[in-house]
C-alpha cells in the first residue's frame, strides 16, 4: 500500500460522523475466536514471507484453499497477468456465501508479503523479505475467522458475501511504474486484475471492505481519505458501528490522506468501497513486522466489528 499526501481533499472533507438509530439495535453476540484469528496468523509467518516467487507464497496459497474449502466453501481463483510488472503472474483466492440479497458486501485483504524492507533502520537488513505478520498475515486471519464464523448463517445474512484475498499488492515501488491515475502502478497488481475484469459484476457489489494491517497492539483506524470523499456514508456507518460496540479509541474520526490499495481500483470504477487500514503501525515494512507485534485482542475487535456488520447491515445511504 502507498501514502500519497493529498491536503486539499483532506481539507475539503468533513469529519461529520452520525449516529443512526438502525445501528442501536446491536447484538453483542460474537462467534468470532481471536485465537483462532491468531493461529492464522501464526500459520502464516511460521512459512516464512509470502513474498512473490517464495515457496512460503505458494504454500499459503495452498493453506487458503484448503482452509476455505474446510470451511464448506467452494473456493475459486482469478488467474491474471500482473497488469503493470512484466512476467508476473498472479492469483486470486475468493469465495462466495449467500445471504437473502443477490448483492455483495466484498470483505477483502492482501495475502502476499513484501520481498523488502525498505524502512527497516538497518541499512543490512533492507533487501531482504519481511515476515509481515501485520502486513498481509493480520488481516488475512481476520477474513479467514469471518468465513468460519459467518458459514451458518448461509441464506440469513441481509446481504450475499464474498471474500476476496488480493495477491501481488505488496511489491510496489520497485518496477519503475509511476502512471497518471491511482491504479497505473506497480501495487496492487490483483485488484486491479480482479475489478477490470469483472469478476464480481460490479452492479452486483452492494459495497466492499479492505482490510489491512488490522493486528497491532495500538492500531489507529482512520478514514483513506480518496474512499472517504466518493464513499463517506460507508465510513459514517462503519465507525458508528465501532463506537456502539466500544472501539473508539481503535476507529478514529479523522481522515489519513489518499492511500493506494486495493480498494482503489474499485473506487476508479465507482464502486463503493473502504480501507479498514492502520497506518501509525511503527513496524511496516521492517524486519521487525512479525507475531509478536500481533494482538489477539485487535484482531478480535476488526473481526466482531465486520462480523456486526455483515450480520446487521440494512440501508447504510442515509449514513
Ligand atoms: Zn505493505
């Protein structure tokens, strides 16, 4: 993922966050583990760094079908091309859960790690491979404990699911791309992919979350400010949601500036969408990106979070 410091649409923006009265009605009960989470994690970096190429990147490859398929899902690949790093190619990981709507919430991650560590404070330590627990393992726990948890309740969710686990985000940088828009760039090579081509139709996407970077001990949850400007309404009611379950001091009413990741191709394509994102992680990036910079606890409250949501979400335009 990429920071681009865009101040005017920070400063054109409001930080307004309302409350709706739909969102009173919570139901605090959770089926989501964080240990479970946890171990999913731990299952990840014990291959080593999933980084493009590596063995680790074909082995999670393999850990996430069959995990997914162990859970009674069908899972499905989108082979592509990278679209803008030469002779690469990827895959997409996704599965589909019915609910009482044809529409999609797309609940999503990255599964791939860097092969660098640019920020890492010792020059030595730079080229190499980072375990990226939080970055890529983290969240890919958390969708992974939501398709367990979120399995029975098959045909009585508001809302169709799909999970999407985006390969080839974490590269960026090192190919040289620097194109006029957003996703002309050496990141997030498998939602650029999957959203040009389709693969869930994107009439069909009632709207989509990314997750990332969602384990560390003191995350810092704010608004990606591109999402925020075309989608607030979407921001408005996740948070909302987050300040009745007591995630406040995790999910912040302020904006971060433009992040590229992979939501952005959604956003060109007008395609409702928003970034679940810690950037005050102090790790990324760095060797010292590994387990136990993981928090159970963190985990357990994005995943009950989305888990609330998935489960509760009815009309969220008036947010
Ligand atoms: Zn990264």
């Amino acid at each position: 993922m990429k920071k681009i410091y865009i101040l005017s649409i920070l400063i054109l923006s409001s930080l307004s966050c309302t409350d709706n009265a739909k969102a009173s009605e919570i139901d605090n009960k959770t089926d989501f583990s964080k240990k479970n989470a946890f171990e999913y994690v731990k299952k990840q970096t014990d291959m080593g760094s999933r980084y493009y190429g590596s063995d680790a990147h074909k082995n999670v490859k393999i850990f996430l079908k069959e995990t997914i398929n162990s859970f009674g899902y069908n899972s499905l690949s989108h082979n592509f091309d990278a679209p803008y790093i030469k002779d690469r190619k990827g895959e997409n990981i996704y599965a589909f859960l019915k609910g009482k709507s044809d529409k999609y919430i797309v609940i999503s991650t990255h599964f791939d790690s860097r092969s660098i560590a640019e920020k890492d404070p010792n020059p030595f330590d730079r080229n190499d491979p980072i375990s990226g627990a939080n970055d890529g393992a983290s969240s890919t726990a958390v969708v992974l404990e939501l398709m367990r948890v979120l399995k029975q309740y098959e045909n009585e969710l508001p809302y169709s699911v799909a999970f999407v686990f985006f390969d080839l985000e974490d590269d960026g940088g090192l190919f040289n791309i620097d194109g006029e828009s957003f996703t002309q760039t050496d990141w997030i090579q498998g939602s650029i992919a999957f959203a040009n081509d389709n693969i869930i139709p994107s009439d069909q996407i009632y709207f989509g979350i990314l997750l990332d970077m969602v384990g560390s001990f003191d995350p810092e949850f704010k608004y990606e400010s591109y999402a925020y400007t075309k989608n607030g309404y979407i921001y408005n009611y996740v948070w909302s949601t987050a300040k009745k379950l007591g995630y406040s001091n995790e999910f912040i009413n302020k904006q971060y500036g433009v992040i590229v990741d992979d939501h952005t191709p959604f956003l060109e394509l007008n395609i409702p969408f928003i970034d679940i994102i810690d950037m005050n992680y102090s790790y990324h990036h760095t060797q010292a990106d590994t387990i136990d910079k993981i928090s159970e606890d963190s985990l357990y409250k994005v995943g009950s979070l989305v888990e609330y949501i998935i489960k509760n979400t009815d009309d969220i335009k008036n947010y």
